[in-house]
C-alpha cells in the first residue's frame, strides 16, 4: 500500500479488517517495522480520536510521532496554484509539503469540506496537493469527501460483534440513518461508511441499506447500489447494525433542510431491530441526534467502536511500513 486515500487503495479488504483484528491482540508484534520511521500528523481541523489514535498506533508499531496544527502551529498554506500569495496564506503547499516530507516518513492529513462549494470540496485539493508534492505515503485522517479510518474501524467492529453475538447473522442487515442537527456536517463519514460497505455487501458479508428525508440523498457514486429507504420504521425493522450520523445535503450543498426530531434514535426506534447494535463515529450530541437510553444501553457498540480507531490505524500504518 502507498498511499492510504480511500477504499481504492485497499487490495485486499477482508486481510486488512483481520490485520486490525491481529493487531489488537497483539499490539507490539511489529514494532521494528517503524523503528527510526517517523510520521507526522497534520491537523486542518480539531480531532480527538483520529489524533490518538493514530498516534498511538503508530507508537505500537515502533515510530516517533510529530504532530502540528494548521494556522495554530504553522504558517496558513496556499493550496491554489499559480496564485498572487499577498492574502493570509504566507506559504504554499509546494514548499511545505515538500519540506514536511523531507522530515517524515510517512504523513498523516485531516482537513474537513468548507462545505461552501461543492465542486472545490470533491476534489479533494488538501489531500491531491499533499500526495503530489511530499513524495512520501500520505494517509487519510478525514478528508472533504471521506473518513476511511473510521469506515475500516466501523468493519473491525462489526466482524468483532458478529463474532461475539449468536443473535447477528452471518449476513447482517447493515442501516445507515440520517441524524438530526442545527448545522451542516461534512458528509465524509456517511459517503465512507456507504462506499465500504457496499463493498462489503457485494462480497456477501452484510446487506446494506441507507434511510434519511427526502433532500438528504448523498452523491451517487458513494450510494451505489444501497437501497434508500425514505421510511425510517421500513428501513429499521429487522436490522441488526444501526449506523447514526448527519450529513448536509448534497445536491442543495452544505444546507441544512430539515431538524426533524423525530429522526433521532430512541429506544423505540431500536426496539424494531433484530435487537440491534447502535454504531455512531463520534462525537455525539446527545438526546439531540441520539437518546441517552441507547447511548449508554447494552445495544451501544460506539466506545468499542472508537477503540477499533487505534486498529484500523495500526492496520494501515503496517501496509505501508511494509513498503518502505
């Protein structure tokens, strides 16, 4: 693996989903693949568990670890290119990618959509303009348009709760459901989870099905061939994963069409699942988009959930020490 972006770069998804697994019973096993490997970690946007995770992960595996905050700990970066630099960027991603890569291994970049043009945030300019000029393998900590750390922790754990459960098939009805919220969120963790589950679904490990409002459809080429499913109660019944988080809207960009509380997960809601598990990526704002009955309930996958985070990393992280 080179670079870690999105599901694309995977070769084989079902050995990385085990890795992660392997990695979490047994986290030092391969520390001298980063031994005198360095990776640094580069912050667009605030971050909790991405942030320790990865650096824990790549501590498990032997690396030193440098992390900086964009605009905090560094000068703003330019990312246009062939622009007149006399605004508030006072330098350009050619210089200080190229630099930061001269100092690091491996790289790490977490920067959110703007959510302000559509176009410019598909992409995916922070990420592209990294790739491109750091000369070394850059991983996806969060991006415009995907999250795909999360959507593998997201894998890690529901084979781990398939493994565990008599009650869960081997096939498990898999619902991603629209949340409820007063501001626009990225859709990036939503157009992720779709992307590798669908995946997982064309491979006959889950089948996969997406409910939200009439408004809220994410982009085509994420949503695939998930059934949507605008009645929320039709989509829940039988489910064995519940997948909760907001997104903006795609086609009528970065708004917010709708609060409707009644798309807020209760106990009642998962009261018509197949005793289904609740997943949601964190954070969350609760008795807003999810009750605290369900949060803090048997049912409640999400601390296990946000654990994964450092196996999903550890998994990735070993690919590419692998290729250096």
């Amino acid at each position: 693996m080179k670079n870690f972006l999105s599901l694309a770069d995977v070769t084989d998804l079902d050995a990385l989903i085990q890795s992660g697994r392997d990695a979490k019973a047994s986290p030092f096993a391969d520390q001298q693949l980063g031994k005198n490997k360095t990776i640094g970690l580069i912050f667009f946007n605030s971050s909790l568990r991405t942030r320790l995770s990865t650096q824990k992960a790549a501590q498990n595996l032997g690396m030193n670890v440098m992390m900086m905050n964009v605009g905090q700990d560094s000068w703003g970066l330019e990312m246009e290119e062939g622009v007149l630099m006399n605004g508030d960027k006072a330098e350009h991603i050619r210089e200080a990618a190229a630099v930061i890569g001269r100092y690091c291994d491996i790289i790490g970049i977490r920067a959110f959509a703007e959510l302000n043009d559509r176009e410019k945030d598909y992409r995916e300019q922070v990420m592209n303009q990294f790739a491109k000029y750091a000369r070394v393998p850059i991983v996806n900590l969060e991006s415009a348009t995907r999250h795909p750390l999360q959507s593998l922790a997201d894998c890690i754990t529901i084979e781990e709760a398939k493994a565990t459960s008599s009650l869960i098939p081997a096939r498990p009805k898999v619902v991603l459901t629209w949340l409820p919220h007063f501001k626009p969120l990225p859709q990036a963790v939503a157009n992720s989870f779709c992307e590798w589950m669908n995946a997982r679904a064309r491979s006959g490990d889950v089948e996969f099905v997406v409910t939200h409002p009439e408004g809220y459809e994410l982009a085509p080429e994420f949503v695939g061939d998930a059934p949507v499913i605008y009645n929320r109660a039709e989509a829940f019944a039988g489910a064995d994963f519940i997948y909760g988080k907001n997104w903006s809207s795609y086609a009528q960009y970065g708004q917010v069409l709708t609060q409707d509380p009644s798309w807020a997960v209760t106990m009642d809601d998962m009261n018509r699942t197949n005793s289904g598990k609740f997943m949601h990526c964190l954070p969350v704002r609760r008795n807003l988009k999810v009750s605290d009955a369900v949060l803090d309930g048997p049912q409640s996958l999400v601390i296990e959930q946000a654990a994964n985070r450092e196996w999903s990393a550890q998994a990735v992280l070993k690919e590419i020490l692998k290729t250096l």
